[in-house]
C-alpha cells in the first residue's frame, strides 16, 4: 500500500542500477475495485463471476499488475512528482486471490531531458516471475515530500453477512409460515422468494382474489402455494396468529398490512402469541465499515421501556445472536454518555442491567453499559476515554434507551451508512417477520433466514451457523 510519507529522488541523485519494491497481496477487493475503477467486467477477473460449473479462481487483470510498477514508480524511485512517457508489459504467470507480490523497479538508462528508462519484475511468493516490464518515466528535478501520502478509506459492501446466513440454513427445514395479508407486489414477492430458496413453507392468509391480482400484476406463480381466505386485513393478521395456535404454521411474517394490526393480534393475552417475556423487535444490520454483524434493539415496538422490559429486550437480542452464530455476544446498554449520571435515566438503566448480567438475571452474553456510541462501537475511541471493557469498541448487540432512538439509529445506519437490515420479532412463541413496504425481496430473505435460524435455535439450543458454538 502507498506508504504514508513519501519523499521521491530526483533526476540527478538516481545512478544506473539503483532499485526499489514495494509488495502487495492480491485480495478480492482488490479485483471488484479495480473492476469498478476501469469498467472492465470481464468474469474471469471477478470472484465468483466466471460462469456455471466453472471453478477456477479469478485472475488479476494485466493492468493491475501493471499498474503496480506505476506504483513503485510514483511512490519509491524516482517517487512523487515523476511523470510516464511510456512503459511495456510481458505477463509471464496468472496472479490469482491471495498471491503476494513483490514488484521490483531498477534503473536501466539515464537519456536526456530528466528521462530514465526502468526495467521491472513483480515476483509470486513462490518466487515465479509474474510479468516483466520497461518503463519510461520523466523523474522530478526538485524535492517532493508527502508527508501523508495515505489514501481516503473505502468500504466494500458484498453483502456476504447476510449470505452466510442464507446458506446456513440450507440443511435445516424450510418453516411453515402464516403470511398476513400479502396483497401487494413486494410482500407477495419476499414470501415467494423465501419459499424458492427453501427458507419458508408460505401459507398465504389474506383476501383471495386481491393476492391473485398481486401475482397477476407482478408476474408471480402461486400453483401449489396454499392460500387462507380472509375478507380484510385485521382478519388476516387473527387467522395467521390462529394457524400458529393451529400448529399448521411455526412463524408468522408481515405482508401488506399496518405493523400495529399484526402486533395487536400477537400480543393480546387470549389468543396471541405472547410468553413469559416481553416481546420486542431487533434489527440485523449488515454495516459495509464493520467486519460484524450488529443487532439494534427495540427501533419497533417498545417505545419507552422500563427497567424490566429492557431487561427482556436484552434477553431477546444476545438469543438471537447465539442463533445466528455469535457464540458470546457483546452487549452495549446505550446512552448518551459512559458514565452514570442521574439526571440521564438512561445512563442508570444501563448500569443496572450491566449488573443484572453480572448476577446471572440476564444470560449468555456479555452486557457492559452505560456506553455511548462512539465507545460501543470504536475500539480507538474506547481506549481514548480510558474505558477498560470488553464490550466497549467490539459490541456486536446495541440496547437502546427508546424507539425513537433506535428508530433513528437503524434508519441512519440504513440510509446514510448503507447498511443491509433485516428484523426479527423475538419473545413470541414463535418469531415474526416484521418486514417493511419498503424492504427490498434480499432484505426479506435475510429476515426469513432469521426466522429459520431462530426458530432452529429455540428448539435445539445449537446454532445452524457453521463454525460457531452457540449452545444454549
């Protein structure tokens, strides 16, 4: 990478067979950048790109390689301020995901008018000759120092978090789930898609005619998928909570309805699917510049929870990380400060619940608060308010104080961060898609692929997730 301060030699200080290197590990980013910086979309050059039944990696394009000795060039020897005439390239061996190279210039010939002619070599790590160049460069006549010559951070958004789970629940059984009132495009979409990639069983609950017109207008099948017949939505969201009762469905997702009609059915104490804990809604948040999922919890149903029923909010939120993988979730109880200060209720709340962890009332994470979000978040800023945690700076779980907190912080997440969110409402007997009209059909399989792992976790006590411990 381009090194922090960069001090180039001029014309007259460079001899015939001085050299520099530098070396570089090619990555996948490396490629799909590279791809977006040139235009050229070539499969071969793209991970996972190069067609069905095709196995072999991907190949760097020769201009990257190329560009390396630019790299060399314009950093090292002769270093800023030098200016090409002209260089050419022979690619002797593929440079594939993983390879490092070391990329060699050396000074061949010296000409007139401050031009020097460079020989160039990169090396695999297995010492094979990658490619062989010459290049002509105009080298500067003055001293140039960068003295902070790094670059701007890039976020690359694959959206493999998400991915993951999906795949992870390929071994598992897809979930008989009651769709409340899919009568629009988008939710009639999100339950067909969950269905073909094997997530849910659909059983369609809603008006009959009004789904059919939903699949007409968007070109979606519905032979073989089962349909309850309902007359409006307040009836739909009771008949799906009945199938549930019924044992004919495990899960329950929202179709195209208002959020509070399916909520009011699930929580009633006669007939809804409440448990001895409170129910509350957790977003999952795939955020391009963390290497993490992150939980936000409640942004959707309790909009100013008291002690206790933070405390189940908790709960619900560290066992669903343990579903989906995370075997020890890290919890930050936040507010607008670290420290406790009366006057900020939110701040006592944390510290309590903090405790609450430490005497077993909550389980199987680790809860640390109150943590603002800097400090939840960034190990950099943790460390510089002296903050000794292992929470502060890894959370993987945010508690909120209210829903117009959490509200705000997922959308932003959402909006401004470009995060994928998927949710999930937990403490139900079973959980429940509580999808947005907005949501795209990916982010409805990534709610899907919640369900199914919850659902999983709440019957066996094992994540699905490969390579994760999380046993309840």
């Amino acid at each position: 990478m381009t090194p922090r301060r960069a001090v180039n030699r001029t014309y007259d200080e460079i001899a015939i067979g001085d050299s520099a290197s530098e070396t570089r590990t090619l990555t996948a980013d490396d490629l799909v950048l590279f791809a977006h910086a040139s235009g050229n979309l070539n499969p071969i050059h793209l991970p996972g790109r190069q067609g069905e039944g095709d196995d072999e990696p991907a190949v760097a394009p020769g201009m990257w390689i190329a560009a390396l000795f630019s790299s060399v060039l314009g950093n090292r020897l002769p270093g800023p301020g030098t200016r090409y005439r002209s260089q050419s390239v022979r690619f002797l061996t593929p440079a594939r995901v993983g390879d490092t190279l070391t990329t060699t210039v050396t000074a061949k010939l010296k000409l007139a008018d401050s031009v020097i002619v460079f020989d160039g070599r990169a090396v695999n790590q297995r010492g094979e000759v990658v490619a062989e160049a010459e290049a002509e460069v105009v080298a500067p006549a003055r001293r140039v120092t960068l003295e902070d010559a790094a670059l701007p951070r890039l976020a690359l958004h694959r959206q493999a978090k998400f991915d993951a789970l999906i795949a992870a629940c390929a071994p598992l059984a897809p979930v008989p789930t009651a769709v409340a009132h899919p009568c629009d495009g988008p939710s009639l979409a999100g339950a067909l898609e969950a269905a073909k990639a094997k997530l849910i069983v659909p059983i369609l609950v809603g008006p009959p005619a009004r789904i059919e017109a939903a699949a007409a207008s968007t070109g979606l099948d519905l032979s073989g998928i089962e349909i309850v017949a309902t007359p409006h939505s307040h009836a739909s969201a009771a008949r799906a909570v009945e199938l549930v009762h019924e044992d004919r469905a495990r899960a329950v997702m929202k179709g195209a309805l208002h959020s509070d009609e399916l909520l009011a059915e699930i929580v009633k104490r006669e007939g809804g699917l409440r448990t001895k804990r409170r129910i509350s809604h957790a977003f999952v948040l795939d955020a391009p510049v963390l290497d993490h999922l992150l939980i936000v919890t409640d942004a959707a149903i309790n909009i100013l929870p008291d002690l206790m029923t933070k405390a189940d909010i908790t709960q619900n939120a560290i066992d669903l990380a343990r579903a989906i993988g995370i075997a020890k979730p890290k919890v930050a109880v936040m507010s607008a400060i670290e420290t406790v200060n009366p006057s900020i209720p939110s701040s006592v709340d944390a510290a309590v619940l903090s405790k609450m962890a430490d005497r077993g009332q909550i389980t199987g994470g680790l809860v640390d608060g109150p943590l603002a979000m800097d400090n939840a978040i960034d190990l950099d800023a943790a460390r510089t308010k002296g903050i000794t945690s292992l929470v502060a700076g890894r959370a993987e779980i945010l508690v909120v104080p209210n829903l117009e907190a959490g509200n705000m912080l997922a959308k932003n997440l959402t909006f401004v961060a470009q995060a994928d969110a998927a949710g999930l409402v937990l403490g139900a007997a079973v959980p429940v898609m509580l999808t947005s009209r907005a949501d795209d059909v990916r982010a409805r399989l990534a709610s899907a692929a919640l369900a199914v792992l919850y659902r999983h976790w709440q019957t066996t006590g094992v994540s699905a997730v490969p390579g994760t411990d999380g046993t309840a």
